[in-house]
C-alpha cells in the first residue's frame, strides 16, 4: 500500500510504503525486505523497511514532488514483490514489471 503526501513548507513528497504480510511470498518466514527503485540507483542494501508486529513491512521516504519512480520490494534478499497498490507498471528490463509511483505536488 502507498500512503502519499505533500509538505508544503519542505516542498518534498513523504511517500509510506507498505507490504503487508499477506503479499510476501507464502511459506517463508521473511526476514527482511527492503525498498529497492531509481530513487536508490536500485541498490538492494540501502533502504532497508522495519517490520511490525502484525508482520507488514514499512518505511517512509521524501522524494522529489511531481515525479514518476520505479521501484519493486526485494524479500530476503532474493524475491521480487511488487506493490499491488501502485500508481501503474512499466517493463522492467528483466522479465518482469516494475511498479510505479508518482509523487504528488500539492
């Protein structure tokens, strides 16, 4: 799930990624999933998201406002997930899609 808003006094875009845990690949016992798009130059290490209690993964990042970004979750270091919340899809290039989502500006 993406929760997206606007900080008029930062001009920035606060964008809440959300993968519950019913949308993680089933019979695995996930320990870590991070955030992985171009707003990291796709580096699988560098956003990390916390686990909850109920299992769902989270984090919060700003991005630039009015912008499109391609990202997918990375599980375990090893599985794709994409965000069936997402504002759209686009070919990744690898076989499969990146989601997409696109910040607002007010």
């Amino acid at each position: 799930m993406l929760k997206k808003q606007y900080i008029k006094s930062r001009k920035v875009s606060k964008i809440t990624f959300e993968i519950p845990k019913d949308e993680l690949p089933e019979g695995l016992d996930t320990q870590s999933v991070h955030l992985v798009g171009d707003f990291n130059d796709w580096d699988p290490a560098a956003t990390p998201m916390k686990k909850l209690k109920n299992g769902t993964f989270k984090v919060t990042m700003e991005l630039e406002p009015g912008r499109e970004y391609h990202f997918r979750y990375l599980v375990d270091g090893e599985f794709w997930c994409n965000e069936w919340h997402a504002d759209g899809y686009a070919p990744s290039g690898f076989g499969a899609e990146n989601c997409i989502v696109n910040t607002p500006t007010e």
